[in-house]
C-alpha cells in the first residue's frame, strides 16, 4: 500500500465518522400508552391518553373541552418508561410523582405536566 492510498484511506474514515457524528439519532420513545383523567367544561369525565410518548421531553397533558389549564388526574404509566408527574405546566415545580412501568394512581394525584426517562 503506497502512502498516497493510506492517505486516502484515512480522509475516507473521517469523513464517515463526521458524517456518523452529523446526522442526529432518531428520538427514542416511551412504548406504550399514558394515560389520565380530566373533567370536560360540562362537567364530564374524559380521559386523555399519550401513545408511545417522546422520552426526555416535557408534555403538558391536552385536555380537549376542559377549561383552559385544568388539572388531570389519576395517571396511569402502562408504558416501559418511568413517568415523573407534576403539578406544575412544563414540568416544572417542587409538587411532583414518579409512576414505574406499569404503574398507576388514585385521583388524588393531580397533574398537569409529564416527563418520561
């Protein structure tokens, strides 16, 4: 091999390891479904549900027909992930609950916000 070719050889791999380091991961998810309970404007019971939620991002809980910030609650973690919970919009705030896997809560748990690791 003549030191032109190694030369080569090794501007190919770097090139391909800019390259690997460039293109972003894909995002990895939560498998499963999170869901949670809301009460309507007209006083109706409804519940929200999250399929295959974004890990590591902040969701604040869609209540549809509920008054604007409303309070969710009674979560249920039917995912593989941990979902910490909290009060607070934008998981923010010292009022928060961690439900494991598979995991659920009464409807004392009041919530508004979801992060999931």
């Amino acid at each position: 091999m003549t030191l032109r070719s190694l030369t080569a050889a090794a501007g190919a791999a770097c090139g391909a390891l800019v390259l690997l380091l460039a293109v972003p991961g894909s995002a990895s998810a939560a498998t499963g479904q999170f869901r949670y309970t809301y009460t309507t404007a007209e006083g109706y019971d409804a519940v929200g549900f999250l399929n295959n939620p974004e890990s590591g991002t902040c969701i604040n809980l869609p209540a549809p027909g509920a008054a604007p910030d409303a309070v969710s609650r009674a979560p249920k973690n039917r995912t593989d992930a941990t979902a910490t919970v909290f009060l607070d919009a934008d998981c923010e705030g010292d009022t928060y609950y961690v439900l494991r896997p598979g995991a659920g809560a009464s409807d004392r748990l009041l919530l508004r916000s979801v992060v999931f690791s």
